[in-house]
C-alpha cells in the first residue's frame, strides 16, 4: 500500500490528510494524473517527496512508501 499525504489547500479540496493506494509500484507521474483525475484538482505545481526526501516525479514509489504533495506557499 502507497500512502500519500496531502497537505494545504490539496487536503481541503480533496477533503482527506492520508490517501492509500494498493498498488505495488508505481511512477509518481502517473499517481498524480490519476488524483486529478479521480479529484478534479491540479497538481503541476506541487513538490513531491518520498518517505520524507524531495523527489523527482519519475521516481518510483513501492508498497510501504508514504508520499506527500506540498503545494506552493506564498508569504510575506
């Protein structure tokens, strides 16, 4: 199972902090289609990490990893 955690604004507009999927592996670019897809959101912009490293979007995540997306934060 793949467990990613959504943060910010992804986590009001999906309405959950923790999505699971039982997948073996799979590429994050693809995971990341199917929640916009599945949520109507966009994900271009957010950061990804894996198992709490910063991660390119080709990376592949496995059963037992937990990935999080960090949409853009603005302050001043």
């Amino acid at each position: 199972m793949i467990q990613i955690k959504l943060f910010a604004q992804l986590e009001e507009q999906v309405g959950e902090h923790i999505l699971e999927y039982t997948y073996d592996s799979k590429e994050i670019n693809e995971l990341l289609k199917e929640l916009e897809s599945s949520y109507n959101i966009n994900l271009e912009s957010v950061m990804v990490a894996v198992n709490e490293e910063y991660a390119e979007r080709t990376t592949v995540v496995r059963s037992g990893d937990v990935l999080a997306l960090i949409p853009p934060v603005s302050g001043g």
